[in-house]
C-alpha cells in the first residue's frame, strides 16, 4: 500500500508538505502542488481518514437534523447548508426527524456518536427538553435552525417572522379587508408563535377588533381546514394568511369548499409557499424565507464557534421578502370594508 513516504520521494518533496497539500494546512507554491498532486494519481495513496481525524480531533464532517426535509423551506435550508459545508471541504450527514421527537434524539445522538464537529438542528415541534439540556454539555457545539428560543445558550439563526407578518397584514388592511382569517397550526413550533404575533401586531396597528378576526390554532391540519371552511362565510372573513406551506394547501381547499374564489371573494396568503409560485393561477402572495441563505449562516455560525468556543452566543435574523402577487391584489373595496377616512 503506497505510503505519504513514497508520495514524497516521487514529487521530490518533503512529507511535511505532501501534508499540507492533502490538508490544507498551509499555502504551498503551485507547481509543488501539481507535482504532489501528480505523485498521489501515480502511487494511488489514499489517506487513512480515521487515523487523520484522530490526529487532528476533527472529522471536518458536520451534522444536520431537520423536521421535514420535503417541505420548501426546509430544502431550501438543506441546499444552503450543503452548499456552505462543500465549499470548507466538510461532508454533511443529514437527518430528517419527521416532527417525531424520538426520531430527533436517535438521529442526534447517532450524528453524535460519528463524531461530527457540529451539529446544526431545526427541531422537531415537541422536541423533548432533556434533549436540549444534554446539547448543552456536549463538546460538539449546536447551532439552532429556524425555530429558535430565547434563553438557551446556542447560536441560533433564524427570519424575522413576526415582523414580516405585521407587514403583511398592513397589506391586506390597505386594500380594504377588515376582517381575517389566520391559520397559525401548532403553536409549539416557535416560528408560527411567531407569526402569530406578528398578526395580533398588525391588527393593533390597524385598530380592528380582534373579536372580529379569525385566529385558528392546532396540530390535526383537516380539523383547522374544516373549521375554515364552515366559519368562512359566517363571519364575513375577506382574507386568510396561513402560517406554512402545509397550512396553505389546507386553507386553499376550505376556501374552495366554502365556494369562494381567490382572490374576488377571498384574498389569499402563505408564509413559506410553493416552488414555481408563479404557475399558480391565481399567482400567490407569499412571505418568502431566506431558507439557502439561512443554511449559509448556519455554517459560517458553527465553524465561528468552533473556533471560538468561548465566545457568546449569538442569534441571527435574516429578512424575509413579500411577494405580492394575484392573490391579494384584485379584492374590490366594498362600502362596509373601506378604510375610515
């Protein structure tokens, strides 16, 4: 089996720089480099990765744990963490726990057990507390995707939801809608608490009567979608934001089965939304998360804290985009709906 030795003894050079070549570890001029790169093709060396990641106490490998990697968002998020990660030369491990709270500590725990050097996690909605206790005294350092919390000691990224979602209702206010409909889902994910916020924000901004807007809240999805569609017409809703892509697909299909249509008789938006919006017909206005660029922070997160493993932690928030589309544009003012002069 060839040696660095022999590796060395081919490119005339010494073994110190064959390592630094294979690691990285110091600038080496390029004609030496090509003609250690050369002798590696020749010999057909192959590093021990075990042996190196000993030496080293690094696997320059980093583990992701996501709630649901079909959802846009989420893969979004994959693709900015995979992307971040190719470029600093790591492999990334990734894990989807499946909103399942056991599955998130199988998968935590086996990423941890493979030694990774980080671990990036957006939880699961009922993940359990003695989970995030024990990331607390791990030498591996966390850093927490999308669904944050205030009060742990974690780098956390994450968007502004709550203030894109007051934005949004300003939105819908200023096109004449007095009365809405939000379907927030499960309030235990931390980003829907969030924008539910954001909606109670935006109806004290516009001084409506909250006892006039529709606030749905739950963890079964048909129960949200039937109640929307039964209390639809009832209370005189004019517009539904739903809090995530799942939530959207269920309030387009109570809106359809109340017999209403977007957007002449009901405006319509979603955080999160679907890929290639645009071919909906009618266009929908979604509230778009930086899901890539949030994956990109992650990493540059964790590889700061890696080497800064004293320092503060962090928290950071990346702005989301309204994209007004068909959805909400086309709702014509009505007498009893038309802002106050």
């Amino acid at each position: 089996m060839p040696t660095m030795v022999d590796v060395a003894r081919i490119a005339q050079v010494s073994i110190s720089t064959v390592s630094h070549v294979l690691n990285g570890t110091r600038n080496v001029e390029p004609d030496t480099r090509q003609r250690v790169v050369a002798a590696i093709e020749k010999t057909g060396y192959r590093q021990d990765t075990l042996a190196r990641a000993m030496r080293r106490s690094r696997t320059d490998s980093i583990g992701l744990v996501v709630s649901d990697a079909g959802e846009p968002a989420f893969a979004g998020m994959v693709h900015g963490v995979e992307e971040a990660a190719a470029e600093r030369g790591l492999t990334l491990l990734l894990a989807n726990s499946a909103e399942n709270a056991e599955r998130e500590q199988r998968a935590v725990r086996t990423l941890l057990e493979r030694r990774v050097d980080g671990l990036i996690l957006a939880r699961a909605a009922n993940t359990n507390a003695v989970l995030l206790e024990s990331l607390e005294n791990e030498k591996a350092p966390v850093i927490l995707l999308d669904r944050l919390f205030r009060d742990l000691p974690f780098d956390q990224v994450g968007a502004d939801n709550r203030d894109s979602m007051r934005h949004l209702v300003g939105h819908l206010v200023a096109h004449g809608h007095r009365r809405l409909a939000v379907v927030a889902g499960d309030t235990r994910v931390p980003v829907l608490t969030e924008r539910l916020d954001g909606f109670h924000d935006g109806i004290r901004d516009a001084r409506l009567d909250p006892a006039e807007q529709l606030v749905l809240v739950g963890i079964e999805t048909e129960a949200l979608r039937a109640e929307l569609a039964s209390r639809l017409s009832d209370l005189g809703l004019t517009a539904v934001i739903a809090c995530s892509t799942p939530l959207a697909t269920a309030s387009l299909q109570a809106i359809e089965s109340a017999g209403r249509v977007v957007p002449t008789d009901t405006a319509f938006a979603t955080f999160d939304g679907f890929n290639h919006s645009d071919l909906f017909h009618p266009r929908i206005t979604t509230v778009r998360q930086p899901a890539f660029d949030m994956g990109i922070a992650a990493v540059r997160l964790l590889m700061e804290r890696i080497e800064s493993p004293d320092s503060s932690p962090r928290t950071v928030r990346l702005h989301q985009s309204l994209e007004l589309r068909d959805s909400t544009e086309h709702f014509p003012l009505r007498a009893e709906t038309a802002p106050p002069v």
